[in-house]
C-alpha cells in the first residue's frame, strides 16, 4: 500500500497510517484493547500493542489485491488518467470491462480513449 491509499483508509477508519520501513504503510486500528494492522497483503488482528510490536498476529485475512501490473487505466488523447478508483488511484481489474467504459465514453463524444496497463501510467511518471 502506498502513502495515498495508506492516508485515506486511516482517514475512512478512523485509523493512523504510517510508515513500517522500507517503504512499507500500514494503517492501524485500536478497537477493544485490540491492534487491527490493514496493509496491502493483508489485515492482522493481535491482541495486544506488545503482541503486534513482537508481530504475533492472532487473526490474519491475505487481501488479493491486483497489482499495477494487473489492472488496467483509461488515458485520453492530454495523456489524462482514469481509474476505476480515482482516490485509490486503482485501475480495472479486468481489461474487458475498462475498455467497455471507454467505448462508453467515445460513444458519448467524449474524445477517444486508449486503455493501457496501470504499470505503464507508473513507469511514464517515473521518467517525467
């Protein structure tokens, strides 16, 4: 989980998010004397502050969140983004169905659209 997506779960929640190390945002959640732990792989329940400091997770839920690699954006002729989920910034998990969404928006006058992988939007940003 990035900063962003990190920030607006906590904010969602009533949360904290922060940064674990090496890049790595967690938000967490005290609910009964209890720690929840939301990463982006999973969420962790432990008993206790000691038993999530000494990561002792009593519950854990693995999430199957597609990666960037995997999910696909709507980019207009500007080179503007679309995600599925604009505040996550998380694009379609499934190619069909953002394509369906830009042949929706082309048959409306809206432009034309061109529907690429999200990795390739972060490999753009990253030489820009």
């Amino acid at each position: 989980m990035n900063e962003k997506r990190a920030e607006a779960l906590a904010a969602a929640l009533g949360g904290e998010a922060w940064q674990s190390g090496g890049g790595i945002w967690l938000v967490t959640l005290n609910v009964g004397g209890k720690v929840v732990a939301f990463s982006g792989d999973c969420i962790c329940e432990y008993q206790s502050e000691e038993a999530f400091d000494e990561s002792r997770a009593s519950k854990t839920i693995e999430l199957t969140v597609p990666e960037d690699d995997e999910r696909w954006v709507i980019v207009d002729q500007d080179g503007t983004v679309f995600y599925a989920n604009n505040e996550f910034e998380l694009g379609w998990d499934d190619e069909g169905e953002a394509r369906r969404e830009a042949r929706g928006l082309e048959s409306r006058g809206e432009g034309r659209w061109q529907v690429v992988r999200a990795e390739e939007i972060e490999e753009t940003r990253a030489y820009t």
